[in-house]
C-alpha cells in the first residue's frame, strides 16, 4: 500500500513537471505568471536546481503585526560562526499583494550566491497604506541587522533587494534616514540596493490607481517619491528597468540615476532591451533564467557592495 502512493505521487509529480515544461517552453509562459508568484515559485522549485539553499526560517515574527513574519534562506551548510553578506529581499505586488512564501525562488537564487536570504512580508492594502509598508520594511531591516548573525549573516553588510513596489520600498529605506531611525537603526546600516524595476518618480498618481489607493492622500504628494531624496551620501543604487515595461515605466530607473549622479551619489542603470516588468523577476527562477543576466549582473552589484561600510547618514 505504502508503495502504491509513493508511486502514485511520483506520478502527480510527472505529470506537474510536463505541464510546467510544456507551459514554459511551449509559449505558454504567461500562463505561469498568471498564477503569480506561487507558480513561479513551484516552477523553479520542481524544474530547477535543488540545491544549495535550504529554509533555514519560516515564519518569525518581526515586529507585533500579522504580516510581521519573515522567513530566512542560507546557503546550503551555512554555520552559525560563518559571517556571509546579507540581502533583505522586498516582494512587489503593487502594495496590495504579496506573501513570503511564494518568494522561495527569489531566497533559492540568492542564497545559491552564497547570501544570507531574509524575505518579510509587510502590511498591504486594505490593511496597510503609506507608510505602513515602509515601516514595516523597515523593522524587517533592524530585526535583520540585530539578529542575522545568528544565522551565519553579518550585520554589518547588509544590503537590499526588490521587485516593483518592493524596490520603491527598499529604495525609500536607503534614501530617506527616517525610515531606518523610526526602527531604531540608521540608513548606513544599509549598505546598496539592487533595484528591479521600481516606481521612484511617478506622479502624478492614476486616478484610482494602485498607487492612488495606497498612497494618494499624503499631502505633498512628493513625499512619497524616492527622487526627492537623492543624496551624495547615500548607499549606492543598482537599479534595473526593462525597455518593454508598460507596468513601471523605463523612465523611473532613467530619472532617478540622472537625479542620483547630479548630486554626486552612486546609481548604476542598466537597461534590459526589450524584456517587460515581470520577465526580471522571473529572470530569477531556474527554469526562465534565459530571459536575462539579472541575476548575475545584480549578484555581482551586491557583493561589492557588502564588502565595504558607509559612513552614517547625515
């Protein structure tokens, strides 16, 4: 008996795999991302390779909230005593969805990198509005900063990375001290952002549009965009736009550069030709890794990032 569904889920298994192949290679995926990041977190789980990450934490909590939870990914044989860099991963989703779990493919790319992982969900819309999501990322990157070590992370290089509204937030976090001093840490405690295709310059806001919703009855409206707070002193920016994106448009990435060199901070722009707003971050998944270089030109960006200290944030 015990056989008999042992070969019985290997079966499922087969057959779940040849859909997927079929859907991926056969035109079919935006079929898999029309099931969102749960999809391509099974896709990569079941198609690519396996190992060298493992969940080392899911589900502690952060901060008092419901979504204060993150979960923690470590390369394979991580130690205790080991000190390896650090990325704190910020999902997108437009502010109104999201959840740590589904993003094992982005905790499975990085770790492989030999990076400490960490994934936080934070507060979405209806439950959570501007800036709610920006201090709960932010908890996320104090809580990090005071317990990774634990986990084989070190302190003192972390950096960020996110997706969509995920970068806005990070970027927020790195730009704008208050968000790191309202959770008892300091900007500096930041040491780059890997950025993939973000909102940094985007008003006026959509009428009843999802950044309308979640952010537009903060008065002035500037406060809420990344470019008014470009600084020479700010952790160094890597910020990663496709040409096609009709979501986030090119032009954010382009104008926060631009506006980051003019005052004579760090930003890296790097321009995909042709690829669209979720194509980067399913560029991270084993199985749709062809679509780009993202994680290899991004993973480069953040090991040298991690490996200096900046100054505190004036």
């Amino acid at each position: 008996m015990a056989k008999r569904e042992a070969k019985g889920r290997r079966l499922i298994k087969i057959l779940i795999v040849v859909g997927l192949l079929i859907l991926l290679f056969g035109g079919g995926g935006r079929m898999i991302l029309a099931g969102g990041a749960k999809s391509l977190n099974l896709g990569d789980r079941l198609l690519g390779d396996g190992d060298g990450a493992t969940l080392q934490v899911a589900g502690q909590p952060y901060g008092p909230g419901p979504r204060n939870m993150l979960n923690i990914w470590v390369p394979t044989g991580t130690q205790k005593t080991d000190r390896l860099p650090v990325i704190v991963w910020l999902y997108g989703g437009g502010w109104y969805s999201g959840a740590r779990d589904d993003y094992g493919f982005a905790g499975r790319a990085f770790a492989k990198q030999g990076f400490v992982v960490v994934i936080p969900d934070y507060r979405i819309v209806p439950e959570g509005h501007w800036p709610d999501f920006l201090q709960d990322s932010a908890a996320a990157v104090a809580w990090t900063e005071k317990h990774i070590a634990a986990y084989g992370g070190d302190p003192g290089r972390i950096a960020l990375a996110g997706h969509s509204a995920g970068a806005y937030n990070a970027v927020m976090l790195t730009l704008d001290p208050q968000w790191m001093a309202g959770a008892g840490s300091d900007a500096s405690a930041i040491r780059g952002v890997a950025a993939l295709a973000g909102p940094y310059d985007f008003l006026p806001f959509e009428k009843g549009g999802r950044a309308d919703v979640a952010m537009g009855d903060i008065r002035p409206a500037e406060r809420t965009q990344p470019i008014q707070f470009v600084r020479a002193d700010a952790p160094p920016l890597w910020l990663g736009h496709g040409t096609a994106d009709t979501v986030v448009r090119v032009r954010n990435s382009q104008n926060l550069a631009a506006a980051m060199h003019k005052v004579g901070g760090a930003a890296t722009l790097r321009t995909y030709e042709g690829l669209s707003h979720n194509d980067l971050v399913m560029a991270l998944t084993g199985p749709l890794a062809y679509k780009g270089p993202i994680l290899a030109e991004a993973t480069d960006f953040l090991r040298g990032a991690t490996a200096r200290r900046l100054p505190p944030a004036s």
